[in-house]
C-alpha cells in the first residue's frame, strides 16, 4: 500500500514544471533584441577605436599558399587526415579536435581564411577569424584590455595581433624559464638548496638571531 | 581628489648659505679661469667650475629655465668624461591634461620578469649590484599574502609554475604620496601628470622616503653603481633615467622620459604577455579607464590611502 503511494506521489512530481511551461517564456517580447552574430566579420571593428596592426603575412613562411594550393599542384583534399607530405610541424592542439584546416582556411581562395559564416578574411586580421569563438577577449583586443598596444600611448594605435603572440594551431602560453632573479640586500644571500622549502633571505638573519628573546 | 604639491619651506637659511657660497664659487671660478698655468684643477674628472656650479646648483623647482640649462650641460660633460659617450640629459615638462595611470593583469602575467630587464636597459641602474624597480612576487593562489611571497624565485625553473600566481610591484606614484611627505629636503615630490620624481642633485641620502614607501619601491645607491659604457642608455632625463651618484635614491618613474614624449613606458614594452596597460587617466577613451570602467581591479594595500595609480586587474 505504501508503495503505491509512493508511486503516486513520484508521478505527480513533475506536474509543476510542466506548470511553469507557460505563454510568458514561449513569447519573446517585442521589444526585445535577438543577439545576432556579424554577418560580416568587420562590422566587429566599426564601433570600436580606430587602430592599425603590423602585417602578419610579411612574416609568414608558405605564404602566397595559391602557389602550391590552387595553381594545381596540390588538390584540395578536405578529408580529416595526418598530414605526410607538407606542414607535418603543424600540431593541431586548438578546439579540442572539432577543427581541421578548413574550418578557418578558405578551400577555395587558398590566400585567405574563412569565418563560420564563409566570409573572407585577410591573414592580416586574425582578430576578426578568432572573435568569432572568442567574442569577449576581441572586444577585450579592440578596447585594450587584452594584447598590447605598441609605441605609443597617445595618437594613432596599434596593436599587436592576435597571431603575433598566440600560434593558432596551439593557442595555448607555454612555460618557460623568467630572467636572472634579483640580487638579495647586500649582505644577504639566497638559498635554492631545499626544493621544498626555499629559504629565504631574512631566514638567515632570523637565524642568526633566534636565541635573543623578545619580550 | 586632488592634492597639491606641498610647498618649499622657508628659504631664508639655505640663500644666506648660497649666497657666501657664491662668493667663494666666484673667488674660485676666478681662480680656475684666470691662471692658466694653473689651468683647471681636474676634480676627479670634472672641472673645477662644473664641480662649484654642481656643488652650488639649486633644487629643481627653484631653477630658471637658464639654470636647468647649465645644470644638463655640466651633467652631459660629467657623463661624457665618466663613461666616453655622449649621454644626452633632455628635460621633458609634464603635458598639460594628462595624468598617468598603470594596470596590470595578474590573470596574464607570467612570472617572466621580462619588464625587469626592460627597465634595467632602460632606466641606468647600477648593474652591481643589481640595481631593480620592479620586483615580481611570487604569490600562493588563492591569497593575496605578500609576507610569504617570493621575489627571489629562481631563473631555473620554469614559470609559472603551478598554484602560484604572479604580482609584479614598482613605484605606484601614489596621488598621496607617503615618500613626498617624509622627504625633509624635497628632493623628491608629484608632478603635475602624477608622476613621483626625485631630484638626485638635491637627494641627501638618508632613506626616510624608503621607510615611507608601504611599496618597497625605493632603491638606494649604497655603493658607487656601476654601469659598464654598453649598458649606458644615452636617451635619458633629468628627473627619470640620468645616471646617478652613490648615497641617492631612486625609483621607477613611469619611464619619464619616454612617456612624456607619448611613448609607452619600457615594461609595457618588454612585456611579451600584454598584461600592461599604460594610460592617460583622464582620457575617458583610453585603454586604461576602460580596463578602469570595465574589469575587476583592485589596489594593493588601498586601506593606507596612498591612492596609487597603478591597479591590478585579472579576467
Ligand atoms: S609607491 Fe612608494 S615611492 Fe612610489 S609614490 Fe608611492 S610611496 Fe612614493
Ligand atoms: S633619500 Fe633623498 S629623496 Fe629620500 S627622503 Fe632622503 S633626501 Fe628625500
């Protein structure tokens, strides 16, 4: 008899959420705002600070890539494969494996790269290609809270590109050893020998000092 | 806020004493000048009459555009006989509606200390000893202890390494300054664009505005700094980056030099991570009141009412 009770009781449960499923949250209200993605990747920069950034495709290896891609040499291949006889260095360490080359290299237009959307980018503005996945640090970019603006501080801008910093096939900061740490105060040495337990500069005078009895 | 430089003190001591100097500084010019047998006795290497008009040179604020002047060209012969290349000593002013203001990213620093060496290449410090403004503190996360962090990090291990974070601490050029009031000559005081300056020519030497500091970001010249000729930066001026003399203090000053002329300080620049933002505070479309307006910044040790204008951000 209990039992059946409980059955009772669970089976009903649900009854309020579907309650909640009401007209009020199917409706969107008029006024309000569909967010909506750029339908061209430029219209990104048009609201924000005017500022320039160093060619990116002066400093890039295989550029023209027609050369090889689309003047028939090589044919285009969007097949998800390892690749065994070009651009092996690439490891492809980016989006967690939902990308291949096509997804941000235009197929067919081999000089340019390519937004979600299909539209055309220039290699000399990654910002707008990475924006579209990373739309807070690109606002973060144009405002100056992310990257770094070059020169100046004052009059025209310029900023570093995304690509300057970030390899896009392995976006990620690697590790690495800092610059020479700085000289203790005079008479002070520093002790690296305990890994565990780094001693410190002071430690010594403590040491020196630690039969004196404060009171 | 606004706070207004604090005022000289009463001269009347300190003219009576220049003015017997004076005449004793013409009786010897004379005497440099004059006799040429004698020539110019050489003081070390600086002429006798560079010496007396050093000796004599008054504080800053007090000279006319024609003593700052003469004061550049005897620290330009000085540096040219000490290190055999031309240094050259400029005077930037502040700019008019400018304030300067600093922010740093903790989430993006790295622990690199690649503005460390920025500025040292910059800014004339003594190389030994080593002779740093910036200082980047090795922190546990999760807590903001500066009594357990850690300068002195090793340059064997690679950062960042992992529960730490990074916190890197410089002159804060406080809009209430500490260091301004505990000067008892006024060597050093705020600028009109905010910057904390030090007038080394008119430093005595006796620390009290490193006391003051709650940022450690005072530095004294114990020994003779040694600055070996290519290490010498020869762009300099005359309240930043000039070399200077032992039993001086000196300090970061926002790169002086180099901002005043628009460029960004030589941190911002040799940082490879972008966590610097360097800025006119009252400039509403400047990168850094936007990390001001937009980000969760905080001060370090705000509750002493410093008010430094350097914030940390992370995001
Ligand atoms: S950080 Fe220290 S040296 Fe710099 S202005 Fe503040 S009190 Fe003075
Ligand atoms: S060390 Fe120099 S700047 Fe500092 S308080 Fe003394 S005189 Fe002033």
């Amino acid at each position: 008899m209990n039992r059946w009770l409980l059955w009772m009781f669970l089976l009903c449960l649900p009854g309020p959420l579907w309650a909640l499923d009401t007209e009020e949250i199917k409706s969107i209200p008029e006024t309000a705002k569909v967010a909506h993605q750029y339908d061209d990747p430029l219209e990104a920069v048009a609201r924000v600070p005017a500022f320039v950034t160093d060619s990116r495709i002066d400093q890039l290896i295989y550029y023209p890539c027609e050369n090889c891609h689309t003047k028939g040499m090589v044919a285009p291949n969007d097949k998800v494969r390892t690749l065994e006889l070009m651009h092996m260095e690439i490891n492809l360490d980016h989006g967690k494996g939902r990308f291949w080359c096509t997804t941000c290299h235009d197929i067919n237009q081999r000089n340019q790269l390519i937004s979600l959307k299909k539209q055309r980018i220039s290699f000399d503005q990654p910002y707008l290609l990475c924006g579209q996945c990373h739309f807070a640090r690109q606002r973060d970019f144009f405002q100056g809270a992310h990257g770094k603006r070059k020169d100046n501080w004052f009059g025209p801008k310029k900023l570093t590109n995304c690509t300057e910093c970030h390899d896009p096939h392995v976006p990620q900061i690697r590790a690495r050893l800092p610059r020479k740490e700085p000289d203790p105060r005079l008479g002070l040495s520093i002790d690296n020998s305990d890994k565990h337990h780094r001693h410190q500069p002071w430690d010594q005078a403590k040491e020196e000092h630690k039969d004196e009895v404060h009171q | 806020m606004k706070f207004t430089n604090n005022n000289l003190p009463d001269l009347g001591r300190r003219k009576a004493i220049r003015l017997v100097g004076m005449g004793a500084a013409v009786g010897m010019g004379a005497l440099a000048s004059g006799s040429s047998s004698l020539a110019t006795p050489n003081m070390g290497n600086v002429s006798l009459a560079d010496q007396v008009g050093s000796f004599f040179q008054d504080h800053y604020k007090r000279m006319s555009p024609e003593e700052i002047q003469e004061a550049i060209e005897r620290l330009e012969r000085k540096y040219k006989s000490k290190y055999q290349v031309e240094v050259k000593v400029g005077d930037p002013k502040p700019l008019p509606d400018v304030l300067f203001g600093y922010a740093l990213n903790i989430s993006k620093c790295q622990g690199y200390r690649e503005c460390v060496k920025g500025c040292t290449a910059e800014n004339n410090q003594s190389k030994d000893p080593n002779l740093e403004y910036i200082r980047v503190l090795e922190m546990d996360r999760g807590q903001m202890n500066l009594e357990t962090a850690d300068p002195y990090y090793p340059s064997t291990e690679e950062v960042p390494k992992p529960g730490k974070f990074y916190l890197p601490i410089q002159c804060h050029h406080c809009e209430n300054p500490p260091c301004v009031k505990a000067c008892p000559v006024k060597a050093t005081w705020k600028e009109p664009d905010g910057i904390v300056v030090i007038d080394y020519n008119w430093c005595i030497g006796c620390r009290m505005c490193a006391n003051a500091c709650p940022y450690w970001a005072r530095k004294f010249n114990w020994t003779e700094p040694n600055l070996p000729v290519d290490t010498v930066n020869t762009q300099t001026g005359y309240l930043s980056n000039r070399p200077r003399e032992k039993g001086v203090m000196e300090k970061c000053t926002f790169c002086a030099q180099r901002s005043r002329e628009g460029r960004m300080p030589a941190c911002q620049e040799a940082c490879p991570t972008g966590a610097r933002v360097f800025g006119n505070l009252l400039d509403p479309d400047s990168e850094i009141r936007y990390v001001l307006e937009n980000k969760n910044v905080f001060r370090l040790k705000e509750e002493l009412n410093t008010e430094p204008k350097f914030w940390y951000y992370s995001d």
